[in-house]
C-alpha cells in the first residue's frame, strides 16, 4: 500500500467511526447528551461529542447521561485506543521496513555469449543506498506431458554469477544455455506451447537497516528477445567524475545483425 493509500484509510477510518458513534449516540434519544442549555444535542454535537471522547480530550461542555450513552463512551474509548495502537504499529511498521526499488528490463533476451547463447536480464537499483550480498535465483516453468495432463514443473537456471557483493547500479544476469541448461534446443515456438514462464527471485540485505529485503519478476515467452543485447546504460563523466547509469535506458535493446550473430 503506498503512502497516499495509508493516511487515506486513517483518515476514513477516523471520520466514519466517529459518524457511526454521533449517529449512535443521537439513536440514545434526547436526554443521552448533557450540554449546556436546555436542548437536545444536534447531530454535529454529537459528532465533535464522539471526536472528544475517541481522542480521550473531554472539555466537558458536554457529558452523556444514562447507561446507554456511557455504555457508548466505554466501547468508542477502547476503541478509540485499539484505533490509534493499531495506526501508530502500522506507521511504525512502514517506517522500519526496507524495501528493495530494483527495476527489471522490461523483456529479457537470448543473445550469443562465449560461442553459445544465453538468456539475460538487467536489473538496476533506484535507490540512493547499496544492496549488499544480492543474490539471484532464477527458475524455468513450463507445462509437461504427466499422465492423462499436462503438469508444470521447475528447473534452476545455473547463472554466471548468482550473487554480487556490492549491487549501487546495475547488474546483467546471464544465464548460459549449454548442453546442461533446460533452455538448450528450444525456440520461441517451444516455450508458447509449453506455456513457459522464468521466475526470478532476489535477495539482499539493505545497507541502511541492515534488514532482509525481497525482489522478484518473471517473463513469459512474449516478454523474451531473441538475438537482441542490452544498450549500454552507463555514463561516462568528464573530468574523471563518477560513474552513473541511466534508468531509463534500462529497457532499452538492440536487434543484433546477421555479422554480430556470427
């Protein structure tokens, strides 16, 4: 849930518990609310009466009168403080738990690599803080004769490298397709009919709460390129200044000619 979403649910949950509280206490008849003066207690009152109590403020302009109307105020204290333990554990929560912004390359590709091919993906992080000890795991489903139906079953896909100390940019997974590899021999038109699909998983720790966090993604046989390589993303600087990346080349890939394939 972002953080838009989050104070938009306090804050409704604020206002309607309130509602039903002065629409209760208003339900308790015309003696249930004291106030000063010799009138009933308007709706609006009774909604600014129900604000006090769920916030345990209490001028006390106003005070109810009977069992019904204190029984109100027992239930709306307690859960005026069950509502406020319960947004101030989820703030907390959100607040101390880091989450990984790694951006995937939209489609993945299959391009040669050390006299073979090799399915790749590049992923970079969006963040100002290092992921430390990133590793990848990479699974390949697809659909198999099994009896009377077809079933699904997962391979590991043995990478390059399948972790990384540092991880501040970007990072190219490689996967070789040799002879060991469950990709060798397919085509495109293979992993369609075998309703294909490559599952990625990453972890790492966040090097600011020094915490667990969780990546993944997957592509299916229309997200994968084949003979295609990734477009350099990073930027050189003049003057000998730092080296960056650029996110938004991220995506960004190239058909291969017929003299790169060779």
């Amino acid at each position: 849930m972002s953080w838009r979403g989050y104070f938009g649910l306090v804050i409704a949950a604020y206002l309607v518990v309130n509602t039903f509280f002065a629409a209760a206490y208003t339900l308790c008849g015309p003696g249930a609310l004291e106030i000063a003066g010799p009138r009933m207690a308007t709706f609006a009152e009774a909604y600014f009466f129900s604000v006090q109590t769920l916030a345990t403020i209490g001028y006390g302009r106003i005070a109810p009168v009977g069992m019904a109307a204190n029984l109100l105020v027992t239930l709306e204290s307690l859960v005026g403080l069950l509502g406020l333990a319960l947004a101030t554990g989820l703030l907390f929560a959100r607040f101390s738990r880091p989450i990984a912004d790694i951006v995937f390359s939209r489609d993945a590709i299959v391009a040669p690599y050390r006299g073979i091919r090799a399915f790749e993906f590049r992923i970079a992080n969006r963040r100002n803080n290092q992921v430390l000890e990133l590793a990848a795991q990479v699974l390949f489903s697809r659909l198999e004769p099994g009896g009377s139906k077809r079933v699904r079953r997962f391979y590991d896909l043995s990478l390059e490298r399948h972790k990384v100390v540092f991880f501040p940019l970007s990072w190219t997974v490689v996967h070789p397709i040799d002879k060991a590899s469950p990709l060798y021999g397919l085509t495109p038109k293979d992993l369609h009919e075998a309703d294909a699909e490559i599952l990625i998983l990453l972890t790492g720790i966040d090097e600011a709460f020094a915490q667990t966090v969780l990546a993944r993604s997957s592509y299916k046989p229309d997200e994968i390129v084949w003979n295609a390589k990734f477009v350099d993303v990073f930027q050189r600087r003049r003057n000998g200044g730092s080296l960056a990346i650029d996110v938004g080349k991220i995506h960004s890939i190239e058909r291969l000619s017929s003299k790169e394939m060779s």
